[in-house]
C-alpha cells in the first residue's frame, strides 16, 4: 500500500505550568491517505482540536508545547521544520478552516486582497492575476456576486458565505490536506446542508484530503470514510465509517450512540454517560473511560488499555471487547 | 380551571430601527409577525426554526421579558399582555425560564443556595431559612447534593449549571417552564442527562414545557407537539409523529431533510435550500419562504398563505394545502 499523506505518530501535546500539566494529547497515531476524509469525533476537551492546532504547528504558546512523537507529512516530519518552512507549509499545502469564520477572517481587509493574498505570498502570483483567480474560486464555492463581493468586507456577510469565504480561501492553492475543525457547528442546519454539500463537491473534483473535526456524529455519518473517536486525548476507537456506524466497539462510542435522540425512532429514555469526563490535569491510571464505562471491571480502573486490531483495520482501546 | 396553561394570540414584537441624527424610525425588525398557539397542561411544545426565526423572542415575550408589540398571552387562563407590578409577579410564579447558557444566567457572586432561594424570598412565599432548606431539597430533586448550596456557579460543569438552573426555575412550583436552548452548549454525553431530567421533572410535577430549539432530533424526543418557525411565522405545528413521518410545509421538509442523521444506511434525498433567510427588517411579500422555496407558486409572492388543518391537529400556513 501507498504511504499515507499524513502519519501522526505518538503525538503528546501537553500544557505546562507551574501548578500542573494537562495531557491534551496523549500519544495519539492518526492516518490519512491522500483523497480521504477522516472525521475524529469526540466531546469538548477531548483532544481534537489541540490534534489539529498541533498539526498545523499552532498549540498556543507559552504554556502549551508539542512534547513529543511525529508529524509525518508526504515524506518530511513536520515537528523537525524551521518556523520559516512551517510558514511556507500552512495554507500552501495544508490550510485549515475554524469554526467561526468571522474571528478567522480580517474584519479590515477585502474579501479579495485576503484570498488573493495566499496566492501572492505562496505562489508568486502577481496581484491582478490573484485577484482574477480569487473570484473564479469565489464561483467555484458558490459564492454570488463574485466580482462584488471581492470589493465587500467580512461583515457584509452571512455566516454560511464567510465559511464559504474561508474555503475559497483555503483551497486555492490546491493544497493536500485541508483541517476543518467544526466548520458547520455555528450554522443553521440548512446552511449546514450547502456547505457539506460544498466540500463533498470539492472531494469529487479536487485530490485533497480532508481532516474533519466535529462533535456531531450526523456529520460524521454524512461525510467520513474513515472515523478516529477520541477521549481524553486519547484514541480510542478507529475505523472505517460505514463499521463504525454498524458496529461500533468501544464502549464510549456506543454510548456516544445512544445518547443522541433521533429523527425517526421513538426512544423513551435515552442512555446517559454518568458523571463528567476526568480532569485532564489528573487522569486516572487504568482505562481513561472506566469510571463511566457500563461495563467496566476491576481491572480496567488499573491498567491502561492499549490501543488494539480487533478485526482487520478496527482498532479499539479496550480490553473487553 | 382553563383548558390551556398558555395561549398565544397573533402576537407580534416589532423591532424600531432608529437612524440619523433624531434617532427618527426608520423601519421595523418583524422579529415575530402574527403567531398563535396553545400548550395543554402537561403537554410539551417544541418550536424549531434556525437562528432569527423568532422563536426566542416569542419564548421572551411569554416570558413578558419583552413587551409585545400586539397581541395577546393568557397564561393560565389570566390574559398577562400588559400585565404589570404585582400582577406580572403572580405571573412569573406561573411560568419561568431556562435559559442556554446557565453560566450567563447565575449570578457568579451569589451561591448556588442563594439563586435558587431568590424566587421564594422576593415572592415572600417562604421565610429565609425555609427558603434555603427548599434550595437543598431542589438541588437533590434534580440529581445533585443539598450540600451544595454553599457553593458557587464557577465550581461546577455546564451540565451540573444547566442543573441549577433548572432548580431555579422549579423552585415556584411553575406550571410552564419556557426552555430556550437549554440543551443546545451541553456535549451529546451532557444533554441526554438534561434531557432525561427535564422529562422526570415532567412527569414528577406534571409541567407544561415550552422547548425551544434548533436541533430537530432533541425536539422530537421531548415534545408531543411541534411548531415549526421562519422568518417570525408559525408556518407549521402538529403533533410531533405527524409532523415528522409526513411534513407539510416545505421549509419543515428541507430542514428535516437537512439534518445530518448519525446512520449511514437509508438516506434521505436532501433537499438543499438555496441562498440565506432574508432579512425580518425587509421580509418578502406574500409567503415569508417563497424566495427560497423549491415548489414556489405565483400566489405564494403575493398573498400570505392562511393556516389550514390537514391532519388532526397538523396544521400547515402554505398555498399547495388547502
């Protein structure tokens, strides 16, 4: 098999203080392949977000600091490039969108000189030439008006077309690998529905991969080949979209499941997790999810789980499955 | 007693909006523009619509957090529109508030005892220490420990505040709750807990809810009836099965349509809504939706479609019934 675009080895990022450290991400392996979608899944604090600001080099400094493992990005470790080549990677051959375009974008500056920007400062493009291929990817997006719009500023417009903004903005260098952390979750569901509907568009006609953070498993369903479930900073569950959805293992991601009311189905009391996930300045020894596991034994609460293949590609980090 | 816990009449919340030098109106935000309504005792009301349909104003204006531009409320048989003094605080002893984010709504310098025993002290239905011994009872009622009392806002989980939130608003003994996103910032792990509660307490206290949200999932699970919002009209409201298994209104299509589903068999044909909800300072003519609707007719833009009954109790403001 090909080697993966992207192989996160046993990445830990921690936040260190005086008074203690936070395992954000504890030792988490990730694979993506060119072309593919991997959606990591997961509650706040979980991990997921830090996974993607630790890939893009981003963790905020001072406290917050990569401590070790790989991120092997099409054949170079990304944790070994100088800040000057990390400079050159961000938005040429990854870029990432957030969940709140507004705070993303530059309230003072043109929707067009941003876009163009990427382009100017990656590729070498002139100005003008930017400008033109910024509204032909502004079309592409579905943006309207497109030759206005570049002239417009972020606050003339609605939620769903910054995000469109942002992904314009994103892809027009073409890059590899595009991160999007929760890029749907402050939109309204209709405005959801065309912006997935976007990026499955931009899937079919371009090779990059996508990243797809998100608590929301509808999004999941709709979006991923692959899936990482994550719990405090850890992966727990890994596997292809369509077994996760008919077989999941891990206790957590059943769970997880259960407790989302559905569309369709009567459910008289949905499953609830009890309790709240540990402190992650303080995890527990044993099994991360064992004090609110349905199933757990005593066992789990004194030794860690490793991360295990319980069927050919499905990896679970449980020892009772 | 009345047949309702609460009924709404053609009410309306008309923003001004003020410009220039005389601070003169110019127009007017339709935040609500005509909705009507009943919520039976014991009986749940979901409202879904997305962000600026107006259904958290009409849930304010129950409320009286905000005065009605016309219209009518009658809650409990009392019509409470321009209800003032004393008359609005038998009235907020009635019906009372969850709100979305509990951190917002608890004030960070009174401990979690004192929020929840403010409403009995201020209505001077119980002394001090009554009122305190009730807060510890509240606080185990809805799954956290008397002992807590002493404690502030800042010590516990979003899911342990949306708690004490519900405490407060439980602590009048209300017939109505108004629940306005309450589950909406909780992890999927959080909500199932709320909502199993926000159902025990239901059942337990025979409450009448009105839950407003954005997530048609978690409004179907909690409601019996659902009313579907856009643009500040009701455009459609049936018992939730009903309205679920055979939507009437295409704007209630497309959103069911639209909502990503956790299954990765059997889908459903999405229906993609073009562009963004027009402005309520400048609605369209005719029906609120027909600039966006994939079935548009040419009554649509010009007469306001009239809410008729298609099913029992499913009603549905659109030109293709009736």
């Amino acid at each position: 098999m090909a080697e993966p675009l992207l192989a996160i080895r046993d990445l830990k990022t921690y936040f260190v203080s005086k008074q203690a450290t936070v395992k954000a991400v504890d030792g988490i392996d990730i694979e993506v392949d060119r072309g593919q979608v991997v959606c990591i899944v997961g509650e706040s604090g979980c991990g997921k977000s830090m996974t993607s600001l630790s890939i893009m080099r981003l963790v905020p400094r001072p406290y917050g600091k990569i401590v070790g493992g790989q991120i092997l990005f099409d054949g170079r470790d990304l944790l070994q490039l100088s800040d000057r080549e990390m400079a050159d990677v961000r938005g040429s051959e990854i870029a990432m969108i957030f969940q709140e375009p507004m705070t993303a974008l530059n309230p003072v500056l043109s929707i067009g000189t941003q876009i163009s920007e990427v382009l100017v400062r990656h590729r070498g493009v002139p100005k003008r030439e930017a400008l033109d291929r910024a509204i032909e990817m502004l079309k592409f997006v579905g943006v309207p008006r497109a030759e206005q719009i570049v002239r417009e500023y972020p606050h003339q417009l609605s939620g769903g077309m910054r995000q469109r903004v942002m992904i314009a903005m994103a892809m027009i260098c073409e890059p590899k690998l595009l991160i999007a952390d929760e890029p749907t979750t402050a939109l309204d569901v209709t405005i959801q529905a065309q912006v997935l509907d976007l990026m499955k568009k931009m899937r079919r006609e371009t090779s990059t991969a996508i990243i797809l953070i998100t608590h929301d498993l509808g999004v999941v369903a709709d979006m991923a080949d692959h899936v990482v479930v994550m719990y405090a900073g850890q992966v727990v569950e890994s596997v292809d979209a369509d077994t996760l959805f008919s077989e999941p293992k891990h206790p957590y991601t059943r769970a997880l499941m259960d407790s989302i009311p559905s569309l369709e189905e009567d459910k008289d009391v949905l499953y609830s997790i009890p309790g709240t996930v540990p402190s992650a300045a303080n995890f527990p020894k044993g099994c991360r999810f064992a004090e609110r596991c349905p199933i757990a034994k005593p066992s789990c609460f004194e030794k860690m789980p490793e991360l295990r293949e319980v069927a050919p590609g499905h990896l679970v980090r449980c020892d009772l499955v | 007693m009345s047949e309702y816990v609460l009924e709404v009449q053609d009410l309306k919340k008309y923003f001004p909006i003020k410009s220039g030098l005389l601070k003169r109106t110019v127009g007017h935000v339709r935040a609500v523009d005509g909705v009507s309504f009943q919520v039976k005792p014991g009986e749940t009301l979901g409202i879904v619509g997305e962000s600026g349909c107006g259904k958290s104003t009409t849930g304010r204006m129950i409320m009286r957090l905000t005065t009605p531009t016309s219209g009518k409320i009658i809650l409990d048989g009392k019509d409470i529109t321009h209800a003032k003094g004393e008359e609005l605080r038998a009235s907020r002893r009635k019906s009372q508030m969850v709100f979305q984010d509990p951190y917002a709504s608890l004030n960070p310098r009174m401990s979690v005892g004192e929020s929840i025993a403010e409403p009995l002290i201020v209505n001077k239905v119980l002394s001090k220490s009554e009122a305190f011994e009730r807060a510890g009872e509240l606080l185990k009622t809805v799954g956290l420990r008397p002992s807590d009392i002493n404690r502030y806002p800042h010590e516990f989980s979003g899911g342990q505040r949306q708690r004490i939130g519900i405490a407060r608003a439980l602590a009048l003994n209300p017939k109505l709750i108004v629940a306005d996103e309450a589950v909406s910032a909780l992890d999927v792990s959080i909500q199932s807990q709320i909502l199993n509660l926000l159902m025990d307490l239901k059942h337990q206290f025979n409450l009448s809810y009105l839950f407003i949200s954005h997530n048609l999932a978690v409004v179907r699970h909690i409601s019996d009836r659902v009313g579907v919002m856009y643009l500040g009209h009701l455009v459609e409201i049936g018992p939730k099965h009903s309205l679920y298994q055979d939507p009437l209104h295409p704007y209630t299509q497309a959103l069911l349509s639209a909502a990503p589903e956790p299954r990765r068999t059997k889908r459903r044909e999405r229906i993609i809504l073009q562009g963004d909800v027009p402005s309520p300072a400048n609605p369209p003519s005719g029906c609120p939706f027909h600039t966006r609707c994939p079935r548009v007719m040419d009554v649509c833009r010009e007469t306001m479609p009239k809410p008729v009954q298609v099913h029992p109790d499913h009603w549905v403001a659109c030109h293709l019934h009736g």
